[in-house]
C-alpha cells in the first residue's frame, strides 16, 4: 500500500491569505499530496478565504500546477478544479462556513469530516491500490 503523507493546515481568521496560499505551495512542492484544511479556528469566512481555497485546490488536484497570482480559473475550469476530494478534506468547518461554501458552490466537492483521525483515514481508503 502506498500512502501519500498528509498535511494539515489549521485555516483561521488571523491567518494571512498569501501566507496559506504559500504554505500549501511549499507543501505540495515538497512531495505533499494530500490536505486537510482544519477549519475548527474559522468563524468566518469571506472571499480571500473562498480564493485561497480554489487557488489550493487547483494545485492539489491538477499535478505540477503552481500557484500564481495570474492563475485564476474562468468558471468552465472552476468545475474541473473542485473534483478534490481525493486530495482534500474540510475538518470542522462550522455551520455558518458549510452555508457559504453552500452557497458559491464548493461544499460539494469537498469531504467534511468532524474527526482528524477519520479525515485522515480516508486518504488511506483512496490511495489503496
């Protein structure tokens, strides 16, 4: 069995958008395939937040593809990008986020998971051969 490592990446209010976008670019860079964003600090969250989750999803769904701030989706592509839940898991996004990822359309393709270990079990499930 080959199992990827995983990372997570706590996504809270006081993050700083271009530093997270940076972080998973370096963790993709350095071999990482699979992310859980644990959103457990998040109250809110707003467009920067909704761009950076597209952004780390177009890196981590389509290979060898780095983040730029030119690289931005047309909304054809949007549905290719977001088929991420092999590579991708939400932990603990609260109500309100699961509403607005609701709303602009991501909620359905990411897993959301309220426990780490299971989150990070279902990478296991997938990377099966």
């Amino acid at each position: 069995m080959n199992i990827d490592i995983v990372a997570i990446i706590q996504f809270n209010g006081a993050m700083n958008v271009k530093q997270f976008i940076t972080d998973a670019q370096k963790l993709y860079d350095a071999g990482t395939r699979n992310l859980v964003l644990d959103m457990s600090g998040l109250t809110f969250m707003g467009s920067a937040g909704l761009a950076a989750m597209q952004k780390i999803a177009q890196v981590y769904c389509e290979e060898d593809q780095p983040i730029s701030k030119e690289d931005q989706p047309t909304p054809d592509e949007s549905e290719e990008i977001f088929h991420c839940q092999e590579h991708i898991k939400l932990l603990n996004p609260n109500e309100a986020i699961q509403d607005v990822l609701d709303i602009v359309g991501f909620k359905p393709f990411f897993e959301i998971y309220t426990d780490l270990d299971e989150a990070v079990a279902s990478f296991q499930l997938v990377s099966q051969p």
